[in-house]
C-alpha cells in the first residue's frame, strides 16, 4: 500500500484490507501506520546488508563482486514495492525518519569508504580519494536499482552484473598482477641466451 499510494496517501485501513487481518489485529503489533512503515523499511535495509559479503583477496575479484551485486540487485529487484519506497518514497517523510535514512546511507558510505581504501592497500582499487568514489559508488548504484526496479520490461540480470563490474574495472579497480607461470618463470631473457 505504501509502494502503490505513497506513505501519507496509504491510509490504515488500506493496509488491514489488503493483508487480511482485523483493524485490531494490526494494533496488536503496531502502534500506528508509522511504525509499520519504520518495520518494513527496516526489514529491508538489513535485507541489503545481508546481501554483500566481504571480498576475499585471496581469491578472484571478478565472480566475487559479480556475487554481491547480483546479490543487491536480487534484493532491490525481489520486492520493487520496498525499493521505491526506499530509493523515493522514504525521503522527506520526517526529520526523524530522515535521520535514520541518512545514517543508513552514512553506514553505507563508510563499510565503501572503508573497502576502497583496504583496496588501495592491497594494490587492487585506483589511488585517489576514497570518500568521493563511495559517493560516485554509492549514488550511481542507486541511479541504475531506481531505473530497473522502474523498468517496464524483466531485466537481463547477466547484463547488468557484466557491465557494472565492467565500469568498476575501467574506473575504480586496478587489474591484479598475473601471477607467473612455471614455464615463464624458468624462461631466459633474450640478452641471457646463448
């Protein structure tokens, strides 16, 4: 109901109705349409959290970062009601909610911030300021889950996981060194060869 009406327009009974249940029922576990709200949203947010997993650097950066966004876009693409109501509806609705909007964004700004710079350690990620590639990161992302939860058509998922990684690879990653084969290790230069 929020997705289809928007939070101020979703009235109570609008939500009993389409869920089934009592007027009572819902005051049974909610103390009002806010508070619903705030669960659903909340919900979600720990949804996307779950939705990405730390990369090892031990092993392939590509299938890895193919698995979280696959991952996020299952998340966001799963459930288009919530991903509206996050990615548009959520803002503005209050000082408080957008509080708590704000710091969830914060929170993922920094867990961005963060990897990016354990990235430029590890010689994987581009040098620069690592601040403004979690925003460019963190609001293209965002741009692209809006634009396919919109999208009036299914979604190639395969596609979209090739090209985000492929701008990830082109701007922000630095391609690994390739570790050395047993027989162009044990290959001479040609100066050495006699």
């Amino acid at each position: 109901m929020f997705a289809k009406k928007g939070y101020h327009a979703a009235k109570i009974d609008d939500v009993v109705a389409a869920a089934g249940v009592a007027r009572g029922t819902f005051y049974l576990y909610f103390h009002d349409k806010r508070s619903i709200f705030e669960e659903l949203v909340s919900r979600f947010f720990q949804r996307i959290a779950l939705a990405v997993s730390r990369i090892d650097t031990e092993e392939s950066l590509e299938p890895q970062l193919h698995a979280n966004v696959n991952s996020i876009l299952e998340v966001f693409l799963s459930d288009p009601g919530m991903a509206k109501i996050i990615l548009t509806d959520a803002i503005g609705l209050d000082v408080e909610f957008d509080r708590r909007l704000l710091a969830f964004y914060a929170d993922i700004e920094a867990f961005l911030t963060s990897s990016l710079e354990e990235g430029q350690q590890l010689g994987i990620v581009q040098p620069g300021d690592k601040r403004v590639m979690a925003h460019f990161l963190l609001g293209g992302l965002k741009e692209v889950l809006l634009q396919l939860t919109r999208a009036p058509v299914p979604v190639d998922r395969v596609a979209v996981v090739r090209d985000l990684y492929a701008i990830l690879a082109r701007g922000v990653l630095i391609e690994p060194p390739r570790t050395r084969t047993r027989s162009t290790a044990r290959r001479k230069p040609k100066s050495a060869r006699g």
